[in-house]
C-alpha cells in the first residue's frame, strides 16, 4: 500500500476557527489531491498540487486553502470553518497525473459545530 | 470540463446474482476511466482502470468494465457477486492533458442473501 498519512483522522472545531489538515505521502508522488465527501454527493475535488508550491483549484474550492512545501506534505486549510464544511476528507496521490491509479488516505472526519 | 454521472444511487442484488453498475461521461477530448470501490470506514481503491486499447478491461475481485465511446458510457459488471461485495463503488475520469480526476456520485451495492 502507498504510504499515506492523513491527521488527525478526526476532529471537531467550532464555527468560525481555522483548521488545518495534514496529507503525508512516503512515495514520491508527484500530484496530490484533497477531497471532501458528503452523502448524495460523493467525491468532490476541492484542490490539488502538481509539484512543489504548483497547486490548482478543483470543484468545490471557496473556503479553502492550500500549500506544498515539501513534495511529501499537502495541507488543506479551512480559514474560517463554517458547518457546511462538515465532512469526510480525503487526500490522495498519483505517481504521474490523472491517468494512473490514485491512491487515498484513511480521511479525516471534521465536524464543525 | 468532464463530468461523471453514476445513474443508480443504490442497487440491490442477491448472492451469485449478475450485477451491473451504471456510469456515463462527458467530456470534449480523450479520457482516462477508473472505478474505485470504498469498504465500509475506509478510503478507496482502484478496482480498474482503461486508458487506450481493449475496451473490456477486466480488474480485481472478478470485476470487468467495457468501454463505449459513442454512448461515452464505462458500465462496471461481475457474473457472480458476493456478500463481500457490498461497498460503495466510484467510476472516475480524467481528461488526457489534465491533472484533475472527477469522481462521480457513487453506487451502493447491497447483497442480499
């Protein structure tokens, strides 16, 4: 399995506090994803790297933030967490874009109240 | 931009019964096709993937998915299913010269006994 890490694996913050959420892949992974998924919904792209300080917005990306500093480490960022970002993260990596298998982290479970 | 629709929300089917999982794209240029299956509390894993060739494209656990360009349609199939096949199955795309990959909704399958 690709080493990736996602912490914390659960969380509850109140409304209107910043938040952070780590993605930590050992596999040299250069694309990287983070995902929100919500029932009826499923998968939802909400930003994504290329490389090093190369990121790009998905589908879903107002009230998040993101940064690579290092090839290994992905962080997604809610600024001000609202209860409509309550939800299931999911950080994942490919080896060389979006035509190969991606693998995923275990989530993070957040809850905003 | 590509799109993914998983036209069945849930789809019950009995133990050793033939299953079929329903996913149509929409997309301007080539694309790379995937189906991820998600165990219960877990994150995903590729079941299969086509990027160019044979349109049948067989994967793990006995599953298969064929190709249709015209219908631009990547339906997901086992002969036989089992009760360890109850899950939430993703089909993906990701457009060739692009980073993203869109998952659609998903699809709960339900073995009954």
């Amino acid at each position: 399995d690709a080493g990736i890490t996602q912490s914390p694996r659960h969380k509850v913050t109140e409304t209107g506090t910043p938040v952070t959420l780590r993605c930590h892949q050992t596999e040299n992974h250069r694309y990287m994803y983070w995902y929100r998924q919500d029932p009826g919904h499923g998968l939802r792209l909400i930003h994504y790297s290329y490389g090093v300080k190369d990121t790009d917005k998905g589908e879903v990306s107002d009230g998040y933030s993101v940064s690579r500093s290092k090839t290994e480490d992905f962080l997604l960022t809610l600024e001000s967490a609202t209860s409509s970002q309550t939800s299931v993260y999911f950080c994942a990596t490919t080896q060389v874009s979006g035509n190969t298998e991606a693998f995923f982290g275990q989530g993070t479970r957040l809850t905003v109240v | 931009a590509q799109s993914v629709t998983q036209l069945d929300s849930q789809v019950p089917v009995f133990e050793e019964a033939p299953v079929e999982l329903r996913c149509n794209y929409s997309s301007s240029v080539s694309v790379y096709l995937f189906w991820y299956v998600q165990y219960p509390n877990q994150g995903l894993q590729l079941l299969l993937k086509y990027l160019s060739g044979s349109t049948l494209v067989k994967g793990i656990n006995g599953f298969e998915a064929e190709f249709n360009k015209s219908q631009t349609s990547f339906h997901l199939r086992k002969p036989s299913v089992h009760i360890s096949d109850t899950a939430e199955y993703f089909c993906a795309v990701s457009e060739r010269r692009d980073d993203k990959i869109i998952f659609g909704k998903g699809t709960r399958l339900h073995i009954l006994p």
